[in-house]
C-alpha cells in the first residue's frame, strides 16, 4: 500500500500575485519590471527584483508573450556564402541576447528569390518575432526593409555603408579596410596587382572595390581590367579566379580578394601551378575569419570584427524592442583594420 502524500507538503511555485505581495505593488508594475520597462522607479524596481529572488518566482514566457502579441523570439535572416561570417555573427548575437529572455531564430533564405518578401513574411507572421537582425545583402534590400515597418516589426542592418537612422544600423565601413589593403601593396612595391571581387549583388562587393582601386589611383597605380576577375565569396570561385589570374603571361605579383573564403582558394590555385607564397605571390583576404591565422602561410587579412557587430546589432535590438535609450544607440560604426601576417612580402622583381 502507498502512503499518501500530504499535499499541505507540496511547495508551490511562487506566482506573480506571490511577488506583488511581498514587493507591495501592482502585478501590473511587477510585469512592467520583468520586462525590462524603463520608467519604473530604481526603488520599485529593487523591491520587485528583491522579491523576485528571495520567492524562486520564474516569469512564464508563453505569458509574457501572450501580453505582448508577439514572442521572445528574435529573427536572423540570412544569405551569405561564407559559413565561417554566418557563425561568428550568431556567436556575437547570442554574446548579447544571453540572459535577456529573448532567443534566437536562423532563416536562411535567397536574396534574389523572387518570393524573398513572402518567405521573411511569413517568418516573421509565423514565428511573431519580436525584432530581426539583417546582415548583408538583405540589409540592402529597401522593400524587405519596408516590409518590416509595415509589420511593426523591430530591426536592425548591417551594412558597409548608412542605410538608415544610427538606432537600425551597424555601419562596417568597408572601404577603410579596402583602402589599407592597396596602401600596404603600394608601399611594398607592387604595381602587377589582382582583384578579386565579391559577387555584384553584395553592396560590399562595390564598396571594397571601390576603396581599393581608389586608393590605388593616389599612387599611380591601375589595375589592368583583365586582372580585375569576378568572385562570389566562396572558396572555388576563388580557386577558379586564382588560376585566371596566375596563369597569365604576366600574372599578377599581389592578389587582393575580398574575403577570405576567396583568398584561401588563390591560395590553392597557387599551391596546385607550383608557386609558393610569398615568395611568388602577395596576398590579402577580408573578414579575418579565424582560419586566416591558420592556415600556412598565415593569411593577411582585413579584420571585419563580425562578432562584435552581431553583438552590437543585438544590443541595439533589444532596446528598441524595450523602447529604451542606451549607448549603443548611437553607436553606429565599426572599424576594419588590416592585420599583417605572413602572406605579404616587398615586390623585388
């Protein structure tokens, strides 16, 4: 026989009622403090979380979006060739939405799909997302972007250049880094230079191209057309364009590809005709993705710092959708920087 439990034993969880008892407010100012509103009174809001603590109480987040219309839920929509960029954003976003209540959801989706705005769409209705973060190129995308103000949705982009307003913006300033690139390829002597580009539909594409045949330009220097060669951010078109450009009679002494995934597949093109960098060839890649201090020799790269901007992203998110000022607000911009490592050597032709 089994002896009855004495439910006068069983503790229950504590409740919002439980809290608001104990802190002596309002359920209603007990909610506004679990979700972070900012006009609550310092002291009131010590005496909830007080109370919160001593009690055990845990918010329910199916509640908390119930009251809200939407859930805890935050959207990254995505398309990127480059797998290394997409991990080390989400590791940034997660950095900052650790602890605030709010969890991430990945979509993947194509940029040029003619049903892009009807995927994200339907995202956002599905999941009902509380805010998106948007890397490039879908942060480019003025019609997605309008999508989401229709829907009242929070956002925020991530782009190479302003889109908008410093609040819904990481600026990544892609041409400084650009810039560095053809300043460090001057300065060592180089004038047979190559490029290769990021595919046509990424501003970014332009932009660091843009920065650095500018740049180059100030030093007198041109890149012949036939070394300017089409990429699309992945390793084997930069294998493919590696080949382009070093099997010509007079190839190029300095490659500059705009990411890194490209840089890592000239390398290999290099590797497979027999050359042996940096002796043969100078090379730098963009991101600085973390198999650029890798791989032999180690690759000199623009260092894009992806996981800081997810982190800032994230944080710019989570006080719109809280309706709160913060710092990071204002701070719109980061910074590229062009890290030298062992891929870059003087021209001595």
């Amino acid at each position: 026989m089994t002896k009855d439990v004495d439910r006068g034993e069983i503790e229950k969880p504590a409740t919002i009622n439980d809290v608001a008892l104990r802190a002596q407010v309002s359920k209603k100012t007990v909610s506004r403090v679990i979700n972070r509103v900012p006009t609550v009174d310092e002291k009131i809001r010590d005496r909830v979380t007080n109370a919160i603590r001593e009690l055990g109480f845990r918010p329910n987040p199916q509640a908390r979006s119930l009251a809200f219309r939407r859930s805890f839920l935050v959207g990254l929509v995505y398309d990127n060739p480059s797998p290394a960029y997409v991990v080390n954003l989400l590791e940034g976003i997660l950095d900052a939405l650790a602890g605030s209540g709010f969890e991430l959801v990945v979509h993947p989706c194509d940029h040029q799909s003619t049903t892009l705005l009807d995927n994200v769409e339907e995202f956002v209705e599905r999941q009902r997302l509380a805010g998106v973060i948007l890397p490039p190129p879908l942060s480019e995308n003025e019609m997605l972007v309008g999508l989401l103000r229709v829907k009242a949705c929070p956002y925020v982009r991530i782009s190479s250049l302003a889109l908008d307003e410093p609040p819904a913006m990481v600026v990544t300033n892609d041409h400084l880094g650009a810039e560095e690139a053809a300043q460090q390829f001057a300065q060592l002597g180089h004038r047979r230079i190559g490029l290769v580009r990021g595919p046509p539909s990424f501003r970014s594409a332009d932009v660091r191209a843009k920065g650095f045949l500018d740049t180059l330009l100030k030093h007198g220097i041109t890149v012949d057309p036939a070394r300017d060669v089409a990429g699309s951010y992945t390793f084997e078109s930069g294998l493919d364009a590696g080949h382009r450009l070093l099997a010509m009679p007079a190839p190029p002494s300095a490659i500059f590809a705009m990411n890194d995934e490209m840089a890592l597949g000239v390398m290999q093109a290099a590797r497979e005709r027999g050359l042996e960098l940096p002796r043969d060839l100078s090379l730098i890649g963009f991101d600085d993705l973390p198999m650029a201090a890798r791989v032999w020799p180690n690759l000199t790269s623009v260092r894009l710092p992806i996981r800081e901007m997810g982190q800032l992203a994230a944080r710019k998110l989570l006080a719109t959708m809280g309706n709160q000022q913060s710092p990071d607000q204002q701070q719109s911009e980061v910074r590229p920087v062009l890290v030298m490592r062992d891929s870059v050597v003087p021209w001595e032709g």
